[in-house]
C-alpha cells in the first residue's frame, strides 16, 4: 500500500485531502452521504466574530466549468461555534481546521483567543484573507504585504497549533504575499481562494449575482490554481495547500507535481460530498500504478520546458 | 435520509410543448420519499461543463419509479430531454419539506400551478385523489400547446391560458378567485413561476386563506452545505439552517413556506 500521509508544520494527516471552506459547512451536517473520517481534513466555512446574515440573494450561479458565488461569510459566529460545533468533533474522527475571516486585526486575534481558550480537536486555522465577496472577508489584508505579515505575526504569537494563510488570486504577484505570510509565522499557506468574476443574464439585461461580483470557483479556475502554487513553490520555502478546480485524482495529483503538499476540493463537494473520498481512493491507485511508494514523493516534480 | 444513486430512465417523453416527464427507477430515494413538495437534485452532465445539480420537483412516485416534469430551458434540460430508456441518471434525494394541511377532513384545497410548478401540484392532486380528497386544481400557461391536461371543470380541473387558446383566457387569478369565494375552509396550495406566485400570496394574504408556496431558487449542493439557495423571509424563527433569521435555506428549510414566510424580491 503506498503511503499517503502528509506534513504540514509539525501536523501529519493520513492523506492529503482536504475537503474547502464553505464548502462542508462546519463538519458536521452530512453524515449519512459520507464518510469523513477518510478525509485528511476538514476545512470549516469562515467563522466571524459575530453572526453574519450573509448577502442577499441570488447568491450563486452556474457558469462554464464553474460556479459563481456571493454568499457572504454566513455563519453562526465565533462565540455559537465555540458552544455548539467544536464539542462535536471530538465524535467526528477526522482532524478539523477551523477558518477565521474577519476585517481587522483585533477581530481575527479576538476570535483565535476565543477558541483557543477553550479545549478542541481543532488541529489548525486557516486564515481567509481573501474573500472576494465582503469587506469583512479580510481581502483588504490578503493584497497587501505588510498587513498580511503583520496579522500573521499576531496570530502567530496567540497559537502554537497550524497557521494556515489563504491567499487570493485577485493579487498582482501571489509569492510576494505569500512570502510575507511566511516572514509573519505562518506555517503554510492554501491557494487559491475565489477569482473575481461575473455573470450577465442578456435577456433580462442583469446581473446574476446580487452582489455584482462573486468568486468564480470550479474546473474553470483550475489553471489559475495551479500556476498559482507552482510559483508559490519556487520562491516560497513553507507547505503549500493547493485548491481550485480538482474535481478527481488526476487534478489532485497535478497540483502536487505543481508544489501542494495537500490539497483541497471545494466545489466538486457540492455536486457529490464523497468527491474527496474517490481522489484518496484514485491516489491511492495512481501510487501504486506508477510505483510511488510515498505520495508526497511527487511534490513539486512538475518537469517544466525550462 | 438523503440518498445518492443511479436512476435508470423507464420513460421520456413531451406531454406539451417543451414540457417534458421523465419515469426513472429510484428505490432508494422513493423508499425515503416523504411527500408531495420533495425534489430531487439531478446531474445530466458526467463532465464538468455543467457542474452543478438541478433540482426538480417529484411529480409523482409509484413504488419504486419516480416521475418529475421538466421545462426545456437551456442547455442541461436539452441534454436531459435526450435521455432513452435504460440510461442513468445521478439523482440526490429526496431533498426538502412537504406540503401540509392538505389531507385535513376541514379542508377544502385548492392546487395553482404553472409552468415547471405543475410537477409537485400533479403530485399533491393524485395525493389528494388517493385519500379521498377533492382538490380544485387550477394550471396557468401561455398557451393551449403547453397544457398536458384536459379542461374539465365538472371535475375541478380548470386550465387558463394568456392567450384565450384553451380553458379561460387570462391568468389563474380571476378562478382562484372565484372558486375561493365560492367554497368555505379554503386552503391554498401553489407552485409556479414568480409572478404567479406572488399574485396568490397577495390575494391570500388579503383574503385571509392559509397559503403554502412551493418556491425555486439556485442551488449547487441541496444539502444545506452551500448556503447559496437562500431565500428572504419576514420570519424572524423559522430558518432553522441558515443560522440566521432573515434568510431561509430552500433545501433544507423549503421548498414549501406559508405564504406570510416568503418575501419576494
């Protein structure tokens, strides 16, 4: 049996599949469509520090090999999270990585000292610093170098658990931010979060989303995904979690040769929940098929014409 | 319990025109069917141009098969109007609530649907057919060419069309309405298009008739994970899964409101 364990900082995980923010709710909604003590882990929807509404709708709609979606950091709040969701993992048996958003500095050390305050299964945060969609989602930070270096610096000093920082595409060079994520303490950094985009319906002469924009995710963005973390991997010495677009083994596996040492699927979710379970399983068999006796033997081993 | 499974096609076929009805074998998801108002979410697309389910309404489910009514609409519908018998369909279901009230002995319903809406109106007839029930049923279109029923309104059943070409010329509010005022402990059962729907809710709310609306919205998981269907409601209590009071999740919280929970845009 190959091996696919995976490191990230000081955490190992049985393999590397993640399953997105945003797109498994908080870990704990759907237990009879799957079984998610075989993902390598759970990445929950961004948790604020107080409960969002979300936006208003339309919130998402279809587009070629992808989706658009404005939903608008909805969720219960940290305070709620801590409460009712995270006593809940001790039973789920699969390593959970909580995602934090927020729109200042104080509010995203605020909501770490919150659950870090409390006891939990909890095995890292990710740091979303790059929705699309809503001012509080952090984008401010996530297309600056300076305020990202200096929010990772704060986070940093308040855990000692996996600091995760996930960056936006919607930036003119990622490594630069991804290099001051590393330079503020981060352990990893996850890309990419949404693109911009948007969708016209002609007939009606309006726009699909209410909010205008939303953040384009799916097959569609799967090239961005990938150029994204190869160049994160040549300038940037810190594991990379690539996402955007894998919708099976073969995706997975391209963004590991591109320098991912996990990986997550986010949309493929919402068309089957199990998705991740199938990419584990594909992995699982493109090891063995091509005598990779370690899967993270394949990280950044992308032959380039260069 | 929400199942995934292939349903294999049993029959495909346009009962009006750009109306079709598609009988699959289903037994996983017809052995946890609750009732009418419950959908399904459908995959025609085995590749990924199309990547997000459809959802659609039961029309109907006799042991085993189960039935829905679709409109061509774009490029997922004509795909799915292709389907022959013994093809496989990816179906995630049953999703949602279902209407209630309806089998009350108190009760007189009446049932509006139109368009695609006509699927869990068809449903909550033959419900209504099977325990006994006389249900008026009330169809709007724009035309006679997309009626797959017959005007009958000895049996309660009355079609209206914009253009006057079958049943009564006008929309489906000027019988509603008549009926409405004609029979005592009315219950309003509808499913349609936007406007339709928010002729009934405003004539019920005026006239004081229980109401329930069986909404649309996008969708890409129906299974609450995505939070994208949400819907906006006056109801400060009732979203149990949207984690928040001013919106309500259709997958998991509808498809079917009272009328007094739904506002539209």
């Amino acid at each position: 049996m190959p091996d696919l364990t995976t490191s990230i900082g000081n955490t190992t995980f049985q393999n590397p599949v993640f399953v997105a923010s945003g797109t498994f709710g908080y870990g704990l909604e759907n237990p009879d469509l799957v079984d998610v003590s075989k993902f390598g882990a759970i990445v929950t929807k961004s948790i604020t520090r107080h409960p969002r509404e979300g936006n208003p709708p339309p919130r998402i709609v279809e587009t070629p090999s992808g989706m658009i979606n404005s939903i608008g950091l909805a969720n219960i709040g940290v305070e709620k999270y801590v409460r009712e969701m995270v006593p809940n993992y001790e039973k789920i048996g699969v390593p959970i990585i909580m995602n934090i958003a927020g729109s200042v500095e104080e509010e995203y050390c605020e909501i770490l000292d919150i659950v870090e305050s409390v006891s939990s299964n909890i095995v890292g945060y990710e740091i979303n610093i790059s929705c699309p969609n809503v001012k509080e989602g952090g984008i401010e930070f996530g297309v600056d170098p300076l305020l990202t270096e200096a929010l990772t610096s704060a986070l940093r000093k308040r855990t000692e658990k996996l600091l995760i920082l996930k960056l936006s595409p919607n930036v003119t060079d990622i490594r630069v931010i991804a290099n001051a994520a590393v330079n503020g303490g981060a352990d990893s950094v996850s890309a990419i979060n949404t693109v911009y985009g948007m969708s016209i319906d002609s007939m009606a002469r309006k726009s699909e989303i209410y909010t205008t924009y939303g953040g384009l995710s799916g097959p569609a963005i799967k090239p961005i995904g990938l150029a994204c973390v190869h160049k994160v991997f040549n300038a940037v010495d810190c594991p990379i979690i690539g996402i955007g677009g894998i919708t099976d083994s073969a995706d997975a596996i391209e963004y590991l040769l591109a320098g991912a040492s996990a990986i997550q699927v986010g949309t493929a979710n919402y068309r089957n929940p199990a998705a991740g379970l199938s990419i584990v399983e594909g992995m699982e068999s493109y090891c063995s098929k091509h005598k990779i006796s370690h899967i993270t033997d394949l990280i950044g081993k992308v032959k380039t014409h260069e | 319990m929400i199942v995934i499974e292939n349903a294999s096609v049993i029959t495909n076929t346009e009962i009006a025109s750009g109306i079709w009805q598609l009988e699959v074998e289903s037994p996983q998801i017809c052995s946890e069917y609750a009732g009418p108002g419950q959908f399904i979410s459908l995959l025609t697309d085995n590749g990924w141009e199309h990547p997000l389910r459809r959802p659609m309404s039961i029309a109907g489910v006799n042991g085993s098969q189960l039935t829905i009514i679709y409109k061509i609409f774009g490029d997922v519908t004509i795909l799915l109007s292709q389907m022959k018998k013994g093809d496989l369909l990816n179906f995630l279901g049953p999703v949602g609530n279902t209407f209630s009230g309806w089998d009350n002995a108190d009760v007189n319903p009446i049932l509006i649907g139109g368009g695609v809406g006509l699927a869990p109106i068809l449903n909550l007839k033959k419900a209504c057919d099977d325990n006994n029930r006389d249900a008026a049923i009330i169809i709007g279109a724009r035309t006679g060419s997309e009626h797959s029923m017959k005007h009958d309104p000895d049996n309660s059943i009355f079609l209206t069309t914009d253009d006057g070409s079958v049943g009564e010329k006008g929309t489906v509010m000027p019988v509603l309405e008549r009926l409405a005022n004609d029979m005592k402990n009315v219950m309003l059962f509808a499913c349609g298009p936007e406007p339709m729907l928010k002729a009934v809710q405003s004539f019920a709310v005026s006239a004081g008739i229980l109401t329930q609306l069986s909404v649309e919205s996008y969708m890409a998981c129906g299974i609450g994970l995505c939070q994208g269907c949400a819907i906006e409601t006056p109801n400060t209590n009732g979203s149990k899964h949207s984690y928040h009071e001013q919106f309500s999740l259709v997958c998991m919280d509808g498809p079917v409101y009272p009328a007094s929970e739904v506002t539209f845009a």
